[in-house]
C-alpha cells in the first residue's frame, strides 16, 4: 500500500514559492485501486479547483492526523507491546 497527500496550493509567499494545504489522503492498494478520503475541499475564489497528490515522505507519516500504513502502525505497537522496562516489579 502507498500512502499520497491530497494538496492545495493556498497561495505563493513574496518569492513566488508556493504554500500548499493537505486535505486528504489517496491510498493505493497492491491491486492497483485507489481510494480517496478528503478531510477539507477548499472553496473560494483563491482556490483554483486543481487538487496535487503527492506521495508522503517519510516525515509526514509520523504526523498522527493522519493514517499510517497499517503494518508500520502494527510493527511500532508490537514493538511497545514487547517492551516491559518501564514496569515497576
């Protein structure tokens, strides 16, 4: 499974970079299907109806707002699961 950003451009800074919003998430599966969930549709006059998907970096997917891929999630909580130092006896 490959998890992409679902972005907006909001708007440019003074040097014409651009400053772009996450609205959802796009996952596509081992067979090829995609599926979409939006957290947010932009709306108003600056927003130019293009939406951008971008495959998240390695960064953004510690961000907890966000879905992990299910077997990372299931790694790291297996790995605390096994990890009993910080009981008291």
């Amino acid at each position: 499974m490959t998890l992409y950003d679902v972005l907006y451009k909001k708007a440019e800074q003074e040097d014409g970079k651009a400053i772009w919003m996450r609205c959802g998430i796009m996952i596509e599966k081992e067979n090829g299907k995609k599926s979409l969930k939006l957290d947010a549709v932009p709306l108003g006059a600056a927003w130019d109806g293009w939406l951008v998907v971008s495959e998240r970096k390695r960064a953004d997917a510690e961000d907890p707002q966000y879905p992990q891929d299910p077997q990372d999630t299931q790694d790291r909580q297996d790995q605390k699961d096994l990890d009993d130092s910080d009981i008291p006896f």
